[in-house]
C-alpha cells in the first residue's frame, strides 16, 4: 500500500509540479490585478443623460417590435446615434430605436467607434485617436459566458497612454467591457494562468469545465498523498522531527510539512471553485421556485400605464415586474434611483427602492415558514451586492433556504439552502481568505495571501527540481 501511495505520488508529483507552481505564482498576481471587467461605476460614468426624452414608441411597443415574447425588462438608455431601448430576454436582448421602432443593432464599424468614443469622452477620455481594432465573436478577455448575448464584440482602442480598449455589442451598441495594457499584460501570468483560460479552451464551456475540473482533482489527490506521506516519514530522535531524506528531498520534506494545510485546503478548494453544481446546490432557484418568480410583465397592459415623465437627471430607465406588479426606476445617479409603481404613480413620494413588505410577498410564495426579510450588509458572512452601489439587499430566511433580493431592481440574487453556505466556506474562505476576521484586517489578509502563496511557490519549485532529476534518471536509463 506504501509503496503504491509513493509511486502514485512521484508520477503524479512530476506530473502537476509545474502546474502547482504557475497557480500559486498566478495566484499572487490575481490578488492585486483581477480580470478585466466594465465597473458599474465606470458603465455609469459613460451613460448620456436621457433629456429630453421624446419617445415615439413606448417600452410595450418595443418588446412587440424585439419579437422577444419572454422579455423580462426594458431598458433606455441614449446612444450616440439616438435613444434606444434594450430589451431584455432569459437568454437574448434587442435594441429597438425609440423613434420608429427598427432594429438597432450595430453592424458597422463607424457606429461602433462613434459610441465606444462618446462613453469614453464622459469618462475623461482623450478619443482623438480611438479607432476600431476589430470585430470578433471571442477574444482573450471577452470569453466568459456572460457576453453571448452581446456577440460579436466590436473592440475600439482609445490609442492613449493606459491602452485602453473598450468593447461594443454588436446587439445593444452598449459597452460591455474594458480593458488596459497593464491589465492585459498581468492577466496573462495572472488569471490566465491561474483558470487555464486561453481562449482556444475556454471558448467551449463544456470542454474547459471537464478539463480544469479533471486537472484540478488529480492535483488535490496529489497534495493529499503528499501530506500523508510527508507526515508518515517524518522521524522523532531525541525529541526533535528530523527528516530522513537529504538535500533537495529533506527541503520538498520540510516545506510541505510547514506548507501541507495550506496546499491541501487550497488546492481542494480551487477544484470546488470547479464544482457548478457537481456535488454542491448552485445558489439558484430551483425549477418551481423560477416558475413563481418569474417575473414578466403584461406589456400590453402596461403600454396603458399613465407613467410619470423622465426625471430630467435620469440616465437610465428600466421597466420591470416584481411579485405580480410592473415598475419603473429611473436611474439619476450611480447610487440613486427613482422607483414608481404601476397604480401608484399620483403618489408624490416615489420609493426609491423595494421595501421589505415588496419582498416578503415574493419570498412567501417562494418558501414555507418564512421570517421578515432583513438587510444584508457588507460585512455580512455570506455576502451579496445591489445592482445599485450601497443599495439594499434583503435576505429572508425560510426555514433551512434563505433568499436574497435586491432592493433596487427585484432580481433574485442567490439561494442559500445548507449545501450552498457549506460552499461558501469550504471553497470561498479557503480559496481567498475571506474569513471575517481576517476581512476586517485587510492588510494581513493580504499579507497571508502573499506570504502562503510564495510558500506554496518555493515549496513546488522544490519539486520540479526533484521532479526533473527523476525524468532524467528515467530517460536516462
């Protein structure tokens, strides 16, 4: 049996050696440079004001015109070649231009670079030498599932000191991602790395999900038999451990037996950040519970809605529905809305957002024996964000599932049956550290990041040289 566990971990020690060692180095990287990504803050900065608003057709008009018969939400928004709506499917979106109902896709590159540099000149920009860099359905930095629907990507560079890139749908003509050279660049040894993720693999969910997901749980069976081989050699004489081995063995000894926790816990928990739903719930409703959820509006009925005009300050509009009842919210700031209820718009003090009575008629058709819904904070230990920055969500406890509602716009964040908060511990706080105490000292989580990271490092770089002799001493004979 020894002699099995040892084979098993020389081979697969050889095997995974390099590999270990690109992850916690990359790891490093991803604590101080995350993937690119469009903040809401920076989305926000680079909206239009809507004034003055002079719609020809409606919202309802628009849903009829995307041919999207599931659309959930409408959105306005103002572009540089006019207002547009975008409506908003499960799995598809439409722009439809307001002034006659046509299609507003954006199909040239002109287009493109006229909207991607009127977004950037509000957010400070100098866009004298923006130009289309290309049109494509994938990319390094724009593979994540999350922009299917905006494919293809028109990507403009702004040509300035950052190199930075600004990415347009094609579908709605908005701006979906940014990116700079400097992300660019360390993403390359950071996340990159770190997730396996060119985009040759990545483009293909199915396949880069069973690869990592295979890779990451033949490297946790590695860390495992090396823990229990490390500890199983060590030697007590005169009552000091001592190790058996010499040289570069005695130093792959002494690290993993100082290093052995953290390897095994983090390694483990990368390969449960591959989970999706294999052994854990996936923090979403359930079929039945989506079916009481969902939350499509009457269009037609709501086209005969004597809404209020546009706040002058608005520079978003969303129509939407929410526990049988159509809303609207105007968006005036990046922490500030309007919200006006179907029937209730003569009301002259509009709620800026859902109130916990709003939620609690949802939550109760969702679960059983279920509580008052209550904040979620930030430092809450399962923690969950607003569409709005600072806006409230609400967490309602029904019996062992609770639900988390954003006050702002009604979705649904997450469900968190006991099998979702085990994750939450089991890959979260393992992976980055994000245990409570350790959240309200930032700077020695950071510290202990780092400090682990380049333990995990040296201790791999120890086996790649043991690794490495192997191979020769293998070949070579």
């Amino acid at each position: 049996m020894m002699g099995a566990m040892i084979l098993l971990h020389r081979w697969l020690g050889i095997a995974f050696c390099l590999l270990f060692a690109m992850w916690f180095a990359s790891g490093i990287v991803m604590h101080f440079v995350p993937f690119p990504s469009l903040g809401e803050a920076e989305r926000f900065a680079g909206l239009a004001s809507l004034a003055p608003a002079r719609e020809a057709i409606g919202p309802s008009d628009a849903v009829a015109a995307s041919g999207l018969s599931d659309a959930a939400r409408v959105r306005l928004i103002r572009r540089s070649d006019g207002p547009v709506y975008v409506v908003v499917g499960p799995s598809r979106s439409r722009a439809i231009r307001t002034t006659d109902g046509t299609d507003a896709a954006v199909t040239s590159p002109e287009v493109a670079l006229a909207i991607a540099t009127d977004h950037a000149r509000r957010r400070g920009f100098d866009v004298a030498r923006a130009s289309v860099v290309m049109l494509a359905e994938h990319d390094q930095w724009s593979v994540p599932n999350g922009f299917d629907r905006h494919r293809p990507l028109f990507r403009v560079g702004l040509a300035d000191a950052d190199g930075t890139e600004l990415y347009v749908s094609s579908v709605t003509g908005e701006i979906v991602l940014d990116t700079t050279r400097r992300e660019r660049g360390w993403n390359l040894v950071g996340s990159v790395v770190h997730w396996i993720y060119p985009t040759v693999l990545r483009r293909n969910w199915s396949l880069w999900d069973g690869v990592v997901w295979s890779l990451s749980l033949l490297a946790s069976i590695a860390a495992v038999l090396g823990a229990a081989l490390g500890i199983v050699r060590i030697r007590v004489r005169k009552g000091r451990m001592r190790s058996p081995y010499r040289h570069w063995h005695a130093l792959h000894h002494v690290l993993g037996l100082l290093a052995t926790t953290f390897v095994v816990t983090w390694i483990f928990s990368g390969w449960l950040s591959m989970d999706h739903g294999r052994l854990f719930s996936r923090g979403q409703l359930t079929q039945a519970e989506a079916d009481v959820a969902a939350a499509v509006p009457d269009w037609r009925t709501l086209a005969a809605v004597n809404w209020p005009p546009i706040a002058p300050s608005a520079r978003e509009v969303e129509w939407f529905a929410f526990n049988g009842r159509s809303y609207r919210r105007d968006r005036v700031g990046l922490d500030q809305q309007i919200l006006f209820r179907a029937g209730d718009v003569a009301s002259d003090d509009p709620s800026a957002f859902l109130s916990p009575s709003d939620i609690a008629g949802l939550t109760e058709r969702l679960g059983t024996g279920c509580g008052l819904p209550s904040l979620v904070h930030a430092d809450d230990d399962y923690p969950a964000s607003s569409a709005v920055p600072s806006g409230p969500v609400y967490r309602t406890r029904c019996g062992d599932v609770w639900f988390d509602v954003d006050g702002s716009n009604g979705v649904v964040l997450q469900r968190l049956d006991r099998s979702r908060r085990a994750y939450r511990w089991l890959y979260s706080a393992l992976h980055t550290l994000d245990f409570p105490i350790l959240m309200e000292h930032p700077y020695v989580r950071r510290a202990s990041i780092v400090g682990l990271c380049a333990l995990g490092l040296l201790f791999s770089l120890t086996g790649i040289v043991i690794g490495w002799r192997r191979l020769r001493m293998t070949i070579g004979a």
